[in-house]
C-alpha cells in the first residue's frame, strides 16, 4: 500500500520591537537572567497588560506581506494551564478572532502555494534551565528565567497541504525569509527568534480522511525540520505498515539521534479554557491602519527580486546576496538614487565585493550612501582609480566622509594624456633594458614600468591609460 | 479624627504637624479601643516618612491640598515597600516592589497611607469572616460582623480611627459594607479608577471606591485617585472628574428616581424598606419625582455574576503557584506536588470554592452553557439599565436586604451569603456607578444602607443627589460606641 504525508506547520516568529507585547520590558536577547522584567511580565499581584502598539503594526504587516485579510476587530483570549514558565498560569493569545485570516506561502521553485488558515498574536513563555538532566524529570533543580516571558509573537498557521519534508523545509525557508526581508522578525534561528511546529499524519493514496497527526514541536534549523518530518513519516508508515495504530502526540525531535521522541500523550488533550481576556478590549485595527502600515512598510522581497534582476540587469550573484542582505540592499538602492548616472551595475559590484568584505571585517554593517555615491561618481568619471577606491574603503567604513577622503588623493586620478606622457617617458629613458624585453615580446614586464609610473604619479597615474601609452610607446619606438 | 478638609485645614494652619496626626492616628490603629480587628499592619515608616517630608513641604508652602490627612488601604492594594496578602496564606510575607495608581495618586495629592485593612480572603466574601487574620468586628455591635468583603476599611472609617479609606467592590464589596458600617461608601462607574495595582479578583468586575463618614469625604478621595491610567487598558477618559466640587443644593429638583419593585418586596426586611420610604417621601419633598419599576432580572444577575466572577477568579488566581512569590509549601516531591500543596495549604474554603466553580464554567462541554450564556445575560442586563437610565436619573433601593447579622450565621451557608448581595450585584455587571450612604437605624439599633445608582458616569450628578439627601436626612445618631477621651486631641 502507497501512503502520502499531510503536513500543516505552525511557525512561531518573534516580532521586532524593543518592548515586550504587553509590558515596557527590553525584548533584547542574552541579558542576564531575570532583568527583562517588570511587574507585568513577573504576574506580580496587580499587575496588568497593555498592548504594544508596534507588535500590532508588525503582525499586520506579516499578514499584509501574505496577503492576509487584516480582521478589523480581534480578540486576546487567555489560555489557562499551569508551567513554571508561565507566570501568570494563563499565556494571552488569540483564539476564536485572531488578527489575520487566510493568506498564502507561494513556493516558486515547486510552482506550489501553500495557503495559511490564520496569523494570530500571542505572548513566548519564559525560559527553564534545568540541573541534573534535560528536562524536568530527573532534574534535581530548575530554573526559571522570565526574560523571553511576554515577548511578542505571531504565530502562522498553514492548511494541511504540505506534501513532502522538502516542501515543509521549502515553506519554513519562504516564511522566514519574507519575515526577516521585512524586518517583522530578525529570524535569528539560534537564539529562538523563529521556531517552529509540524503537524504530520499519513494516509493511504486515494484517501481525503486524514490519518491520525502527532505534533514534533519546537523545531529551530531548516535541517531539523526536514529531517525530523522525514523520520515521522517514515516511522508512521512503518507502525501502520505492520498493523498497529499512530497515537495522538507530542514529539520532541532529538537531533542527535535523528528521532523523534514522544513528549506526553495528547489523548486527553489539554483543555485550555479558552476565555476573552477582561484587562483587554478587542484589537479594533481601522482601514487607515493598515494603509499607515503598508506606506510605511518595505517592499515585497519577490518585487524587489524582479527589480534587481529584471529592472537593474544585476548578476544572480549580487542579487543572491543583497536579498540576504537588508543594509546592503539599502545602500545599493540609496546609492543608485543619488549617483543616478552611475551604472548600478557598478555601484552593485562594489558593494556586493570590497565593501561588504570590508564591512564584515569591521563588523559593521553599512556606511552613508551619500559618501559611497560620491567615490562612485568619481570613479565612473575616472577621477578616481580603482585602487583609489579599494583603498580608501576601510576609511570609509570607519565613518570617514567622502570629502576628507578625496582629500587624501589630493587632485585624485590623473589623466592628462601630456602628463601621463611625460611620466611614462621619463620611465622608459630610465629602464631602457625593460623597454626592450617588452618589444622582445615580454608584455608582462610592463607592469615593471607601470609601477615606476605609479610611484614617481605617487599613485594618481590613471593605470590603464598609463598601461596603453607604455605599450604603444614600446611599439612604435 | 474630623474629616479630611477639617484635619487638612488643621495641618495647614500649623495647629498640629503632619507627623503628629499620623502618629495620633497609628496609636488608635493600634489600640483598637472597639477591638474590632480592621487594621491587619500599620505602615509606620512609610507613613512617618510621608508625614515628614510633607511637614517639610508646608513649612515652605509648597504642600498639596490634602498633606498630612492619613488614610488606609485594603489588603488587596499594592504600596512599595509595603505588605499585601489580600488576607490570604499564599501571600504570606509578600512586600510589593510598586505602587497602584490609584494610592500613588491619593499620595500626591498629600494623603498618607499608615496601614492594611482586613478583608475577606482575595475578595471573596460578604462578611469579613474568611480572613486568615481573623473576623472583623462591627463598630455598632461586635457580635456583629461589618459586612464584606471591605470590611475593614468600613469598620475604621466607621471607628472614626481615619477619615477616609480604600476598599474594592466586584459585587457589592464597598457597598454592602458600608451600609453595614453606617459609613458612605461608593463605586465609582467601571473605568473611573485604575485597577493597576490592585490584585485582580474580577477584573470586568472589579472597581476601588472610597470610604467616608461624610458624601463630601468621599467626593475628595474619589477625585484624587481616579482618571484614565496607561498602565490599565480598562480604564476610561474622564469627561468630569471634578468630583469634590458641589454642584447645588438643587440637586433633587426635577430629578426622576426609579425605585425596583424587586427591590422592596417581602424578602427585605420591614424595617429596612420602611427608612426607604421615609427617604423616598424626602425626595418628592426636594422636588423630584420617584416612581416604582419593574427589575425582572434581578435573580438571573445574581446567578450571572456567580458564574462570570469565579470564571475571571480562578484565572486570575493562577498565578499563586508559589515559584515567584508568597508561600511555597516545602514539603513536596515535584513541582505538580508542590503547586498543589501550595495552594492547598495557601487558600482558605470560600476562594476554593469559587476557583473550582470558575475552572467548571470555563471547561470544554460547559462553556457554552454557563460562561457565553451569562455573558449574554449580562448584556441583557447592561440594555436593561441602558432602558431605565432613559426614564430615570437616579436610582434607588436599599443596599441589602438585612443589617448585619450575628458572627458565625451565615458562614458555612454561602447561598445566603450570596444572596445578601442581590441589590449591588447588578450594578457591577452593567459598570455603573453606585454608592451607599446610612440613612437610619434599624430597630435593633444597626445602620441601614440606602443604594444610589447613577447612569454610565454620571458619577458626580450621583454625588450631587447624595449630598443633598444627607444633608436633609441629617444622620446624626453616628457612632454611639465610645472612643476613648485622650484620642479626641484631633
């Protein structure tokens, strides 16, 4: 018998803002524990939520760039259950009216969508460090860090249309790359900005009922999802294969073992008691809302990939890596819109080669475009070289300003042709024995004479007119 | 003590110091001449501190309205520094890192805060019995209990040991006391005050209200501590917040009062609906016009409010687990066992009896029925006042069916405890606002509660009405216990 896989993921992606969703508490990674707190985000008796209005501003926009309907009134619901990382006993999400409905992930390479049942808001729980063993059981002592408690997320939610693990990784891949693009959520994997949950049942080919799904939580690499998707079809296949039955679960995926381990059984699934929270009123988000938002918020990555590749004709390369890039991508653009003259082609090529090498050597992360503009325009107009330019880049991503730099090269290139002349034939009276291997057919020795044009140009001799005067020179005595 | 603007005048004229008021006022708190129990601590150095810094102030003539006037606070209201136990175990030892709104607003406008009143565990009650501190006593009678679950802040405002405090009302906790207590007490409209600090119970519910001997006492408090909050996403802009400022004596002319019919029959006490009567003559005396209505919802609110209040309880309640603060009962195997235990051990009957039944009508399969259906009967209610509010400008009835009962009566009946409450209840399921003042006593010599309730802010007309009627009805048999002859010096 021939199964198939039905997978639904729910992505949960921290949103971007300095606060935390319902308190002033710094979001801020890595602090020590306990210190991103504040009466609201401890349950302190008393203590009461208010809305972050960013977070909302980020969760329309994600619902925006999934081409979500934006829900003019939802509501926070608290859902009650009792973990040491949950302060309060209850998280407040969303549940019956959450902020977005529908949308769609648009997988191009597979010519697929995959469409989204909804996005809601909802705060992270805090975070257990446990002594003694890797989870509660066993562990002699655990220890509860409330920082991440209260930090906003959304969670998105996709229809159960996923068909395969590379599909899932596929879609996890696309969702994070739009969120970061956008800057809803920096997607930093690592420190848990962007988790996510797989829902993965089989059923045999030809059936519409779905079989029953066991749930692999809390999965944080592109590599682990399709890994542990992998694992769990292949493992339900094989219980149903040999005549027993999936049971309803929460899996944990053990990356070292490549399995996954089953958390606690969902057959009496948790009964949240769902209920509208009193200290909120419903989330009315108006039409000018979402306007305000989408004047404020960026392009579309799949629109600014057409432009950069269709529009400005800039090799796949470069693209690849100002998509990945967002500070460069905005320094290539601000770039271009002042030095309009200049090919973007060009300023592309800097930016994606020195300046990004320069950049990271530095660890910083972009300079003034106004500066840049200004080293482009002279170099497309030869006042300055190349090497000019490749060497004043470290200054500039110091912060130093286009005018002190051109300062440092004086009047800058020189291209005078009597001047030129003038150096190279003071050169060539010099060396008349290189002269001569170059006319014994010896091209490469004129980089010798080149050099001796630099040095007496003290580095302003434009190179590649200076190189054809020599070779001409050489010809023709 | 005299009220606050007689105790603030004094302080400004420098016929005393502010410190010597608060100490005046923490030796009567804590001699408890009645032995009536209402103040668990005293705040001495918060409260010495303050009064300092304020004489400091009117030596340089910089102090606020009302610097030096002392006042307490109930057990459910966070001060820094402070201890807040809502007089239950699970809080024992816990000290608040920051202060309610509605206090730090009562500070600024010079009040000093010198200490907890006693209450009913997290709220939940209607005589002051279920404390872990033991029962209050009512100043009129000790036997008697001063109602609840602010009993306390009625009892010491009743005592005359300040003139003012705070108290919180969900269902009828600042009303029904104070009728109990022959003090005025209000709720203000559901907004007017913010619940920032204040330890959740219901929270569509809950509202903080002063307590006074005097309408005007309360008008002032009210003003110092209420207006929109950032930190309390319920709590509203205030068109009129000028709530001390007295509008006329003209107050009743012309006003339209609704008297419930339900409200007056044979389940009230005769002596209690008869000094309604007397004051509803007055009214039609004062120039306005009272007529009867019909309230048919009256027991389905009851039942609604017991149904939507524990539901946000046992939510609200949840976060007593004992990991972060409070008690935490050492003696346990896993962290399930030491939860349990804690609140085992940390919460009395009456506030498990409603977590369970709020956990009930909040479960999978009885949701529907009992929680969205009492929502839907609260809106039901809600348009029922929207209605009347177009007919009336004031209502009236009595604030309970009984005076004060006897210590012990009701307290392992809680469907008679609960039933105590049916005149103030429905008020807080539509967020209006209501007060109760004293307007006789009863044949056995205890106070009788009279229930104003105005429209959706329309706090001050409610006020307005109130002063008036107190001034005609001149409620002068007050305190007949006696306070001991050295703590008149104030």
């Amino acid at each position: 018998m021939q199964f198939e896989p039905v997978i639904g993921l729910e992505i949960h992606a921290q949103l971007n803002t300095k606060s935390k969703l319902f308190c002033s508490a710094s979001t801020e990674f890595g602090a020590n524990p306990n210190t991103h707190v504040t009466p609201v985000s401890l349950a302190l008796p008393g203590a009461l939520p208010v809305l972050n209005k960013r977070a909302v501003e980020l969760a329309v926009m994600a619902g925006l760039a999934f081409g979500c309907d934006i829900q003019s009134r939802s509501v926070f619901a608290r859902k009650n259950y009792v973990y040491p990382d949950l302060p309060k006993g209850y998280q407040i999400s969303q549940f019956e009216h959450p902020i977005c409905l529908g949308g769609a992930v648009v997988l191009a390479e597979l010519n697929k969508t995959i469409d989204i049942t909804r996005i809601h808001m909802e705060e992270d729980a805090g975070k257990l460090v446990h002594q003694g063993a890797n989870g509660i059981s066993g562990a002699h002592a655990s220890y509860v860090d409330l920082n991440r408690a209260g930090v906003p997320l959304i969670e998105i939610v996709s229809e159960p249309q996923i068909q395969s693990p590379k599909e899932a990784r596929l879609y996890m891949e696309r969702v994070h790359h739009i969120l970061k693009f956008m800057g809803v959520c920096d997607g930093d994997l690592e420190k848990g900005s962007f988790r996510c949950d797989a829902n993965i049942s089989v059923r045999p080919v030809g059936q519409s009922a779905f079989g029953t799904r066991t749930e692999v939580k809390n999965l944080n690499s592109f590599r682990s999802i399709e890994q542990s998707v992998q694992y769990e079809i292949d493992r339900q296949i094989s219980v149903i294969s040999s005549g027993g039955t999936i049971i309803q679960q929460t899996m944990h995926f053990d990356e070292e073992r490549g399995e996954t381990i089953a958390l606690r059984s969902k057959e009496n699934a948790h009964d949240y008691r769902y209920f509208p929270d009193p200290d909120l009123k419903p989330l009315i988000v108006t039409e000018d809302d979402i306007a305000s938002v989408r004047l404020a918020m960026r392009e579309h990555p799949d629109q600014v990939l057409n432009r950069l590749t269709t529009d400005r004709q800039l090799p796949s390369h470069d693209v690849k890596v100002l998509m990945q890039d967002v500070p460069l991508l905005d320094l290539f653009e601000s770039t271009c819109a002042i030095a309009k003259h200049v090919s973007p082609k060009m300023i592309s090529k800097w930016i994606v080669g020195e300046l990004n090498a320069e950049l990271k050597l530095a660890k910083k992360t972009t300079v003034k475009a106004h500066d840049l503009a200004q080293i482009m325009q002279a170099l497309a107009a030869k006042k300055l070289s190349s090497k000019m330019v490749k060497d004043c880049l470290p200054k500039l991503v110091q912060g130093v300003s286009y005018d002190i730099l051109s300062d440092m090269f004086g009047d800058g290139q020189v291209s005078d042709m009597d001047q030129l002349h003038g150096w190279v034939d003071a050169v060539m009276d010099e060396h008349p024995d290189v002269v001569k291997k170059i006319q014994g057919g010896k091209v490469a020795s004129a980089n010798f004479l080149m050099g001796q044009v630099m040095k007496m140009s003290q580095g302003r001799a434009n190179p590649d007119a200076v190189r054809r005067i020599i070779l001409d020179a050489c010809a023709r005595a | 003590m005299g009220n606050i603007l007689g105790v603030a005048k004094k302080i400004a004229n420098k016929d005393c110091s502010c410190e010597q008021v608060v100490r005046h006022a923490l030796a009567n708190v804590t001699t408890d001449a009645l032995g009536l129990n209402a103040v668990v601590e005293t705040f001495d150095d918060i409260a010495l501190e303050t009064a300092k810094k304020w004489d400091q102030h009117i030596a340089n003539g910089t102090a606020p309205a009302y610097a030096g006037v002392p006042f307490l606070i109930k057990d459910n209201m966070c001060l820094e520094g402070a201890h807040v136990t809502c007089c239950s175990a699970i809080l024992t030892g816990y000290k608040s890192p920051y202060t309610s709104t509605a206090i730090s607003r009562a500070m600024d406008a010079g009040f000093i805060p010198i200490g907890r009143t006693n209450m009913d565990e997290f709220a939940m009650g209607s005589s002051n019995e279920h404390s872990v501190y033991g029962p209050v006593s009512n100043p009129w009678n000790t036997d008697y209990v001063p109602g609840g679950s602010s009993g306390g802040s009625a009892a010491a405002v009743a005592a005359g040991m300040v003139p003012v405090t705070l108290g919180s009302d969900t269902g009828g906790s600042i009303r029904q006391p104070a009728a109990y207590c022959g003090v005025v007490g209000m709720k203000p409209t559901y907004g007017t005050v913010s619940r920032y600090g204040l330890v959740a119970f219901a929270s569509s519910l809950d509202q903080i209200g002063p307590f006074g001997q005097s309408v005007d006492d309360v008008a002032i408090m009210l003003e110092a501590i209420c207006g929109q909050d950032p930190n309390d996403a319920t709590s509203e802009k205030l068109a009129v917040n000028a709530f001390s400022q007295h509008v006329s004596m003209d107050a009743l002319s012309g006003k339209r009062i609704g008297v419930a019919n339900q409200l007056m029959s044979d389940y009230v006490d005769a002596d209690i609906r008869s000094a309604v009567e007397v004051v509803m003559k007055k009214m039609v005396d004062l120039g306005a016009t009272v007529d009867f209505y019909d309230f048919p919802y009256i027991e389905e609110a009851l039942a609604t409010y017991y149904i939507l209040a524990p539901a946000e309880a046992s939510s609200n309640l949840s976060r007593f687990d004992g990991v972060r603060y409070g008690m935490r009962h050492m003696n346990a195997d896993s962290l399930g066992d030491m939860i349990k235990k804690t609140r085992q051990h940390g919460f009395g009957d009456e506030v498990k009896r409603r977590i369970i039944l709020g956990t009930y009508v909040l479960s999978s399969g009885y949701y529907d029925a009992y929680y969205a259906k009492a929502q839907s009967v609260r809106a039901v209610v809600t348009e029922a006042y929207a209605k009347l509010f177009r007919e009336f400008d004031v209502l009236c009835s009595p604030t309970a069916p009984s005076t004060a009962f006897l210590k012990g009566r009701h307290v392992d009946d809680p469907m008679t405890m609960y039933l105590s409450d049916i005149a103030t209840i429905p008020v807080n399921l539509a967020g209006l606002p209501a007060l109760s003042m004293p307007c006789s006593l009863s044949s056995q010599g205890l106070p009788i509660g009279l229930q104003l309730t105005g429209a959706w802010f329309k706090d001050h007309d409610l006020l307005n009405v109130a002063t008036v009627l107190e001034d005609v009805l001149g409620f002068t048999q007050r305190y007949p216990f006696s306070v001991p002859e050295e703590n008149h010096a104030i």
